[in-house]
C-alpha cells in the first residue's frame, strides 16, 4: 500500500484545524491524580500524558504542562495519588480538570468522597475501582533538542499500596475490560472507552 503523506515540522506549525499529536499518540490511559499541600488542602486533577514506567519497583508518571497545583503539591509533600477514570466516572473527572484557583476542593466539587489512604496522607477517590498510592521518586522538567527547558515537568512515583475492586479480579487475574477505563484521544474532546468486544490476545514468541 503507498501513502500520501501530510508532513510537517512542529516547530514551523501542523498546518491543521487541530494540533494531531495528541490524537497520534492515544488513546492514552488518563492520570487522574490526587494530591494535597503541606496544609492539607485537597486537589484533584486529570492529566493525559500518564503512563507506567517500571515494573519492580511499580513506577507511574504524569507529565504537567506548566506548574499546576498537583506538580507544586507533590513538591512539597513528596506523595500522591492515582485513581482510575472509568465510564461512569467520565462526568466528574472531566469536572476535576475546571480551572479554578488552588483553594477550591476538586472532590467537592465534582461530587466526589475522599477516601483516607494507607501510606500516604492524599487521599484516593472513593468512587473509583482502582487506586495506587505514590511517594514521589523524581521531578524532571522536560529539555528541548536544543537543550533548553521546556514548560512541562515529568514526576515520577513509586507505587507504595494498591487498591482494586475484587470484582475486577477474575480467578485472581485483573480484568482490565470489566473496569470500563476511559482514555483520552484527539481533538478537543475525544474519548474512547475500553470494552471487552475490543480485545484480542497475542502471546509472546518463546
């Protein structure tokens, strides 16, 4: 099969109604993210760019473009938390990401309960099936190829305790499909639910 290709370089701009990397790179698993500052008030926040970095010991990771409230958070407490987006989650997670001042409680105002976590002092979502309680490992701000720092920070956490729904474990094995998780696509507003019409199964070549 041969391809027409539509080519660009970022930095000369995409030439298109909407910026496509996000939509190249997805859809990508949401890091829906908890924290608190030294004071103890509460943030609740979705990031996008999220993903599992290290297997022994579990390291996850979400990148903030621009210092948010989660990144300012965790610098100073060293902890957080992940709580899985599901699809009837959907509404208030996409509440938690409102632009509002770091005073404003994201539980409270998407309708959601804190639940008190076991390791750490941010709590996790009540209402999701699936939690990881994180110690912060790594803050990294993000360099250009021209070795120039960029507006975006990578932080890094070990996984100290995890919580799943024993409903999600079939035969003691996590059922991915059964938590219904939403991911993040392109455009402006995208979402894509995983469902177990979708799966299929590859075994690793011996």
């Amino acid at each position: 099969m041969s391809h027409t290709f539509h080519s660009y370089r970022p930095a000369d701009g995409h030439r298109l109604p909407h910026d496509p990397f996000n939509a190249i790179i997805g859809p990508r698993p949401i890091g829906w993210i908890s924290s608190c500052d030294a004071e103890g008030t509460l943030n609740l926040a979705p990031y996008s760019f999220f993903n599992a970095f290290n297997y022994t010991p579990p390291i996850i990771g979400f990148s903030s473009q621009g210092r948010k409230d989660s990144l300012r958070n965790i610098e100073a407490t060293g902890e957080f938390a992940w709580n899985l987006a599901t699809f009837d989650l959907a509404e208030a997670m996409n509440e938690s990401c409102r632009a509002v001042g770091p005073e404003v409680d994201e539980f409270a105002l998407a309708g959601l309960t804190p639940l008190a976590s076991t390791q750490v002092a941010p709590p996790r979502v009540a209402q999701s099936p699936v939690s990881m309680e994180c110690r912060c490992t790594q803050i990294v701000r993000l360099r250009d190829a021209a070795d120039q720092d960029t507006n975006g920070w990578l932080v890094l956490g070990e996984v100290v305790a995890v919580h799943i729904d024993t409903r999600l474990l079939v035969d003691g094995i996590y059922d991915t499909a059964a938590a219904a998780p939403i991911l993040r696509g392109g455009g402006p507003a995208d979402y894509f639910r995983i469902g177990a019409e979708q799966r299929f199964r590859m075994f690793r070549p011996a």
